[in-house]
C-alpha cells in the first residue's frame, strides 16, 4: 500500500509554491524531473474533472490550473510533481475535460480546436488525437482527447454528439470506417456498418 503524505496541508500549500513560479512562464517540463516520492497526498480527480481535497471540492480555479500544470503519468498512476518531490494522487476517469470545440477554418483543412476545464486550447491533429472507446454495459462510445505527455481529457457527451453530427465515412485499410476529420488527420469512431451502436451513446 501507498504510504500517504504526512501533514498533508502543509504538501498542498507547499506544492503550489514550489510550482507557481516555474507555471506562470508556462508549462513546466515535469517529464524532464525525476525526484524522489514523498507519499500519497488526498486530491482525487472525479470522472467529471472536478479536483477534491480531503474529500472537499477545490473551488479556486487558479489553484487547480497550477497543480494541473504539473500533473504527471506514470503507467497508470498520476502524481503532482516538483523538480524535489513527487505526490500520488487519484484520477477516476482521465485527469481534463473538454468542455468546449470550435473549428478552425483558417487552414486548408478545418481543424478541431477543444477547450479543457483547465482553460487549455487543444488543436486536434495525430499529437493531440482522439480515441474512442466502447462504454461497458451499454456499448456506446466515450471520447478522450490527448492533451500531453500521456494525460488525457474526457469529451463531454454534448461535445461528442457534435462530433457524430460532423463524422463522415471513410476506408481504413480496407474497412469502411465512421470517424471524425481535423486537419490532415481521421480518427476512427466505429465500423460504418455499426453506426447504430452509437445510438446506445446518444
């Protein structure tokens, strides 16, 4: 079992101060750190990408876009990290949400842009793909999108009703596929002649 943190208050505040500096110049490299792990902190990531703290909502945004910017998979567990300390915290589902899609039409091909509950803009392209995978019990789909780095934002059901209204047929190696374009890129939702299955999602 996972040790958990010692006074974990005081991990909480000293993580965002350790990372505030670094997060205001952007995004920190966390892929490039590899400290030494201190302990399991209680932050949970809830399958609608609300952050608790000991069981209490985080209700400072700023406060969760920090720690976000420093969130960091490794296999399938996440931690908070800091070039000293790493944290493990639980993440129910993916670590974002993304909770808002316009498309860019400025480029040749119109490109999918989404928006995490972070406040992140995502250009979707073969970098920042989505996936699709079957829901148990009900054989729908559910969405994610690939924000960076392994972490992952799950689209919301409104969002990916927009995205079968924009789907199109296309043949992939040699099978007749239901996807979604951005830009240069296809993804794959379901074979064409399993369109019905989407219903059980919609």
């Amino acid at each position: 079992m996972a040790k958990q943190r010692q006074n974990d208050t005081v991990g909480l505040d000293g993580i965002a101060a350790a990372v505030r500096e670094s997060a205001d110049r952007g995004l920190p490299p966390v892929h490039l750190w590899d400290p030494p792990f201190c302990g399991d902190l209680d932050i949970r990531i809830a399958s609608d990408g609300t952050w608790f703290y000991l069981g209490t909502p985080i209700g400072r945004a700023p406060l969760v876009r920090l720690f976000a910017s420093v969130l960091k998979r490794e296999g399938d567990r996440y931690f908070l990290v800091t070039p000293v300390e790493k944290i493990g915290i639980v993440v129910e589902d993916a670590p974002f949400l993304a909770v808002e899609m316009r498309q860019d039409d400025t480029a040749s091909r119109p490109r999918l842009l989404f928006r995490t509950n972070v406040d992140d803009w995502i250009s979707c392209d073969d970098a920042h793909a989505l996936r699709f995978e079957r829901e148990d019990g009900t054989g729908g789909l559910k969405p994610y999108l690939h924000v960076r780095r392994n972490l992952w934002a799950k689209v919301t059901r409104a969002l990916f009703y927009d995205l079968v209204e924009l789907g199109e047929e296309r043949e992939i190696d040699g099978e007749r596929m239901f996807g979604v374009a951005s830009g240069d890129a296809f993804f794959p939702m379901t074979r064409a002649d399993a369109l019905e299955d989407l219903s059980e999602t919609r």
